[in-house]
C-alpha cells in the first residue's frame, strides 16, 4: 500500500511539472522560485538527491567489480582445475618404483597385470606407477630379467633400456643389458616382440631367436638361442665372448663375493663361459685358470685374479 501511495504522489508532481512547462513561455526569462529562502531549500534538496544518486551509482559499481572478480576467479579455477586433470596423466607416468636385486638375490617382482619379473643379482629395474596406462613400461638400467607377460593386447608391455625398447602383447623373454659388455641381449622363448631404438625398428623375433644390439655402432646381429626358462630361473649363466671385467661383476653378483684384478690389463680379456649359481665358485675360477692362465686368491668374500 505504500509503495502505491508514493507511485501515485510522483505521478501528481510528474503531470503538475508538465502543466507548468506547457504553460511557460521559453522565450521570456522567469524567476521559479517565489523568494530566497524557497531557492535555497530547493538547491540544498537537489544537491542532497545528486550525493544520494552518487553514492547508489558507487555502491553499484563496487558490486559490479566484486561480481567481476568472483567471474574470473571461477572461470580460473575452472580452467585450472581442468588442466590438472589434463596434466595429472602425463605426471603420473613420471612416476617410477625402483626395484634392485643386491648381490646374491634373486628377487621376483609381480606386477598389477599379474606379469611377473625375475631379476638377477645386480639387476636394476624402475616400474610406472600407476601402471595399467595406455602402456605397462618397465625401465631395465643394468643387468638381466626375464619377464612372463601376461597377454593383453589393448595395454602393449614395453622394457626400455638406455637404447633399445622391446615391446610384447604376452611373451616369454629375456633381457641383459649388462652396463660393463659392448652389446644388449635380448632372446625371445615364446610368442612374438619387437625391438626398436629412436631411430627405427630394429626386428620382429619369433621363438628361440635372440636380437643382439651393439651399443656403440648401433648394429643388430640376429641369431638363435639355447635359453630355456627353467635353466635361466634355476641360475644359469651364458657368457658369450664377454670381458673378464663384465666376467668378476657377473660372477661376484651370483655368489656375493668382490673380484679384484692385480693388473689392469687383465680386466679386458674376453671370455665365454656357462655355469650355475649352485657351482663351486673355485670351480669356475680354475676353468677361468686353464682358459688365460690366471690365477687367483680367495679371503673370505674377496677374489683377486692375477697372472
């Protein structure tokens, strides 16, 4: 009821005002006010009605710049928040778990996918977490694995090493990638890989082939292979034309003993050889003995090998 009471006075002062401009002559100059004290009342009334106008029109825009803000604030947040979701993938495949298997161990990893991987003594492997992405990467830095891969052929499984990358749907493989000898092995027991480096595919192997990849002059010899897998799980090694160095980092990994060379020439003699972890380790060192007359004191866990 009040606001109809003021509607209905501002339309009487309304159609007053505009009687009284029809009624003016605009060409004969006019006094408004009928003395100085109504001038005056009337002036401070008009300034009064501007401050009030002034102070709304502040008001408003304040609110205007708080809406602004608070708009640019969740339009950022928005965005930001969708570019951490956008980013957080490629974050987590940064993300790795390091497994090392000491002198002496042979450690068994089960990975998510229920693939497992064995590593030898000295062997250095780092796994993405999470995991199951649009590929399961495993990082081989030194040694040797053999991996049981389960199939899926929607996730391909990959082993990158420094150089190489072997890359499997579901397989049986082995990899050496021994930091002290001049090639990476890889030798295939059953289904199908492919090995490539950064600059192009380097094979396809099928079973009982082997792939060796020349670290320095990047070539590929192909060839095939004698590894069966219970052999390689029960602790047999195949040296194949190696350095006698690549040899006593082999050899003191398996049976946790430290090799030492009384010469420094001797460290790059080469040498081919198979044994068995259960092997009497004197054994190996007198087959060592006949092959380059080398001889050799053992004190507790430490070999010198000498001429």
């Amino acid at each position: 009821m009040a606001k109809k009471n003021i509607f209905s006075e501002r339309r009487s002062i309304d159609q007053q005002a505009d009687a009284w401009f029809d009624r003016t002559d605009d060409r004969i100059p006019f006094e408004a006010f009928s003395d100085q004290q109504e001038k005056t009342k009337t002036g401070e009334e008009m300034l009064n009605e501007i401050r009030r106008k002034i102070r709304t029109q502040r008001q408003k825009r304040r609110w205007l710049n708080v809406a602004a803000a608070a708009v640019v604030l969740m339009t950022t947040g928005t965005f930001g928040y969708r570019a951490y979701l956008t980013s957080a993938p490629s974050i987590a495949r940064q993300v790795w778990v390091s497994y090392v298997a000491n002198k002496g161990e042979f450690k068994e990893i089960r990975l998510p996918d229920r693939s497992t991987i064995h590593l030898r003594p000295g062997a250095k492997i780092a796994v993405a977490q999470p995991f199951m992405q649009q590929n399961r990467e495993v990082k081989l830095a030194a040694g040797e694995i053999y991996c049981d891969v389960s199939p899926d052929p929607e996730h391909p499984f990959l082993v990158h090493t420094s150089q190489i990358t072997t890359q499997v749907l579901g397989t049986k493989f082995i990899i050496n990638n021994d930091p002290l000898a001049a090639d990476i092995r890889v030798s295939l027991l059953s289904g199908k890989i492919a090995i490539r480096n950064k600059k192009a595919q380097l094979g396809i192997l099928l079973p009982k082939q082997q792939l060796t990849f020349n670290k320095v002059s990047e070539t590929v010899k192909l060839d095939s292979t004698t590894f069966m897998v219970e052999n390689w799980l029960n602790g047999e090694y195949i040296l194949d034309n190696v350095s006698l160095k690549s040899f006593a980092q082999t050899f003191g990994n398996a049976f946790s003993m430290e090799v030492r060379f009384r010469g420094k020439a001797l460290e790059n003699l080469t040498v081919s050889m198979q044994f068995y972890r259960t092997d009497d380790p004197k054994a190996i060192l007198n087959q060592l003995k006949l092959i380059h007359g080398l001889n050799y004191q053992i004190k507790d866990k430490e070999v010198i090998l000498m001429r």
